[in-house]
C-alpha cells in the first residue's frame, strides 16, 4: 500500500471533499443536468477507492464497514422495487410513479427521485463490496508471505 | 485510439495492458462528450477508466502479471474477427448518414418522448426522466443486473476464505 508518501495522504484529503460532493451534486441535479443514481454511486464508489489505496482497507472499512456495504447491495433493489410496490398499492401499475403525489407530473418527479436513489444504493454498495473482496484477497495473500 | 488498441494486442505484460485500458476508455469518453453524450462519458471515464481499471490491478494483484504464450495458432481467431468487422463494415454502408435527423432512430419514439417528458414529469433532462420512468422497468432489470454481479462477486472471493483461513496455521493479523 501506498500510506507512507506524506504528499499522497495530504492530496488525497484535499482531494475527497469535492469528489464526495459532486457525486452529491450529480445525485440531487440529475433531473437537470447530466447524471443520476449510477454516475453518483459510481463516483462515491471511486471516491472511496482512492481513500482504500492510500490509507490502507482497515482504515477504509472503519470509515465504511465491509457489513453495511454488503447491505447497501440488496437494499437498492430493494428501494426501487419498493416503490414500484408503493404505487401498485395506491392503485395503479407497478412502477407507475403518477400516484405518489397529488398531481400525476409531481409524482413521476418524486418517483423518479426515489428510483435514483436505490440506484445510487445498489452501484455504490456493490462497486465498493467487489472491491473490498479483492482488496482483503490481496492482504491476505500478503499475511502467507 | 487505434495506436492504443494495437498496443493493447501486443504487449505481453498485462500491467501495461491494463493502464493501456485505461487511456483507452478515457479516450473513449471525450468522444462521448464530444457527441454531446454527457451522461454515457461521465459513467465511461468513471467505471472504464477508473474503477475497472483498479479492479484489474487487484486481480493482477491476486495472479500474475505476464500473459501466457497463446496455445493456439492465431490464425483462425483472427479470420472470425476479419469476417465479424467485414460484416459490420458492410451493414453499416445501408445505415442512415450520421447525425441525421430524419434517420429511423430518431423518428420512431423519441419525438413524442421530447415532447411529452416537460408536462408529464416536470424533469428537464430527458435522459433522465426516459431512463427512471418511462423505461423505468428496463432500469429495475438493470439495477437487478448490478446486485447479481456483486453477490456473484461476494460469493466466490469471500466465501471462499473462511476454509483457507482454517487450514493456514498461521491466519494472524486480519482484522
């Protein structure tokens, strides 16, 4: 691992604020702009990794537990079907978002939002899960040396 | 990209095949952005050049760096790819002029999709409102796609460690 270099550990702390909160912004300004759930969950993801490489996975995994990621991969499906759910149960089609909210173009907004976020969920709990698996892999291979 | 693509076919050490990767997606991106695909770039400089690019190096990092000698003649692969990329070059002679916007693609839903996405939803970014609800079905199979590989994933590499664990005398430090 690379947590001796004193000018990488500074960098990358300076470095992980702006990442985190453009995942945030491309979260929360997807209907607008450019982005949505996978790209945020993506760049949390990296963001994440980059922390991991230069601080070491016991440091990373108290930051994120290994458990809560492992959770955030069905909970995202788990989101996104929920809300299908939601709107079969106010009456309407599975998946059909008009019934959320009082007016049919309010609720496709919101059930959009919601989507998204168990987008977001499941790709950034995934990605990070893969990549402590192989992560803990390599420091294990480490320990039999 | 041609010059990277070449590379990436000769060269032996699969360190520089992976970094090769990932200038190549990263390439890949700018033409995205260039075609006014912002949403397509942004996920390929994230996931192609970035995260895959590291789990790659993981994997290098769990077996070995050198490519094996191919066991086979190289000559009946190569002749499937010749035949594969002949054929495309030739169905893509019938294919509509680029960018054209009378072509098929671009006259079959989209137009209603444009028009019907402002007042039906109230989200500007039509890729976004395409892709979470109208196609909200195909987003739900796809996020379903995401938790298969991550628990395929999690399946092989971290059940497989609990049985090393036991048999190595020495499993120590592994908080």
């Amino acid at each position: 691992m690379l947590h001796d270099s004193v000018i990488l550990r500074v960098v990358v702390k300076l470095l992980l604020p702006p990442i985190l909160l453009y995942a945030l912004y491309v979260q929360a300004h997807g209907e607008y702009g450019p982005g949505g759930g996978f790209q945020a969950g993506v760049t949390v993801a990296a963001a994440m990794i980059l922390y991991t490489l230069i601080f070491g996975v016991p440091e990373a995994q108290r930051v994120v537990p290994f458990a809560v990621v492992r959770t955030m991969v069905p909970l995202g499906v788990l989101i996104y079907g929920g809300v299908g759910i939601v709107g079969l149960m106010l009456g309407s089609h599975y998946l059909d978002y008009t019934v959320l909210a009082a007016s049919p173009p309010d609720g496709n907004h919101i059930g959009v939002v919601l989507v998204e976020i168990g987008v977001f969920v499941t790709v950034s709990g995934t990605m990070l899960s893969i990549f402590y698996s192989f992560s803990s892999k390599i420091e294990d291979g480490e320990d039999a040396d | 990209m041609v010059a990277v693509t070449i590379g990436i076919v000769r060269l032996r050490n699969l360190f520089a095949v992976v970094m090769l990767g990932g200038i190549y997606s990263f390439l890949m991106a700018t033409i995205l952005y260039v075609l006014d695909a912002v949403d397509v770039s942004m996920t390929e400089a994230a996931v192609g050049a970035g995260i895959s690019t590291v789990l790659l190096l993981a994997t290098l990092a769990v077996t070995k760096v050198r490519e094996a000698a191919p066991i086979h003649p190289p000559a009946l692969p190569l002749a499937v790819a010749l035949v594969t990329g002949a054929a495309l070059i030739y169905a893509s002679v019938d294919m509509p002029p680029f960018g054209d916007p009378l072509g098929p693609g671009h006259q079959h839903v989209a137009p209603e999709y444009i028009a019907r996405v402002l007042p039906e939803t109230h989200i500007p970014n039509a890729v976004t409102s395409v892709l979470a609800s109208y196609r909200g079905y195909d987003t739900l199979g796809e996020t379903t796609v995401i938790f298969t590989a991550g628990i395929g994933v999690l399946a092989l590499l971290v059940g497989r460690r609990r049985p090393r664990r036991s048999d190595g005398a020495s499993g120590g430090g592994n908080a």
